[in-house]
C-alpha cells in the first residue's frame, strides 16, 4: 500500500513553536532548511511503522530526500514528479488527478493539509483501489490521532474517510 506524504503543514507544522530536541545528528541538523527543526523528529520511525511504501507527494520534489528524509531517519522515497501544467480552477486540489494516476490502481493513503471532500469523491469515481484521503491540521501536522486513524485503517479497521 502507498502512502503519498506532503510536507507543508502535514510534516511541518505552520504553528508549531519547535524546535524538537535531535539526540544524533548524522549531518547538521536544520542547517539545509530554517524552519527543519519545527517537523518532530520522531515522525519517521512512526511512518515506517504504518507499514506502508512511503512516496514524497511535495511540491519539496528531490529536496524531500536531501534534507527531510536524513532528518527524519527514512531512507531516499520516490517522489511524485507532478506535470508541468497542473489543473488549478475547481473545487478538486492540482494533486489529485497526478496521485491516482500515480498509484495505478493500488491502495494508497494521501496526507496532505489541503484534501476537501472534492478530493474525496473524485478519486472515489475515478480509483478502483482503496483509498484513505487524511486531512492534517496544517497548525500542528501529523499527530498520534492521525497516525491512529491511519494505522486502522491500513490494517482494515478504520473508516473509509479521515477526518
């Protein structure tokens, strides 16, 4: 199962008063980005833990596995390489479209601060797989509330919607 992971607001929270403590620092820590040290740390052992394939869907693009990738302990992650010209008018978020494509088919999990209920019923007409769609508080990203929703509803537990 995919799981397509944004960055802004979702990894890096827009509110948070940071920074988190680093106990070791393979490279200068928050050094490559001045805003590093608000995104917790932890999170990357915990997204491991969902068992998933882990894919960068970030307008970051390569920058993802250079300095938010080695800061959150996960190896290199594919990344979406979105289309140069994205639909934008509407309701439906200029994601969308490029990560159902993008996962051909097969289940996947997308967090992101931006999904709508546009979002949702578009890619309930146009993926055949199963999909969870999670909207994170951009104010304070990923929590352990949205890791549980997430985690149930990778082992078949949880609803068919996040919040």
């Amino acid at each position: 199962m995919l799981l397509f992971l944004d960055i802004d607001g979702t990894l890096l929270p827009f509110g948070s008063a940071g920074p988190y403590p680093v106990y070791e620092t393979p490279f200068e820590r928050g050094a490559a980005h001045p805003l590093l040290t608000r995104v917790d740390p932890a999170l990357g052992p915990r997204l491991l833990a969902l068992g998933c394939e882990l894919v960068w869907a970030t307008t970051w693009l390569d920058e993802a596995n250079e300095v938010m990738a080695p800061w959150l302990g996960l190896p290199p992650l594919p990344v979406v390489d979105w289309p140069e010209e994205v639909a934008r008018p509407g309701p439906l978020h200029w994601k969308t479209r490029p990560l159902v494509a993008w996962a051909a088919g097969r289940p996947f999990v997308w967090l992101d601060d931006e999904i709508t209920g546009a979002d949702r019923d578009w890619v309930a007409a146009h993926h055949p797989g199963r999909a969870l769609l999670h909207r994170v508080d951009h104010r304070v990203g990923l929590t352990d509330a949205d890791f549980a929703w997430v985690a149930g509803w990778v082992s078949g537990r949880g609803g068919s919607a996040g919040p």
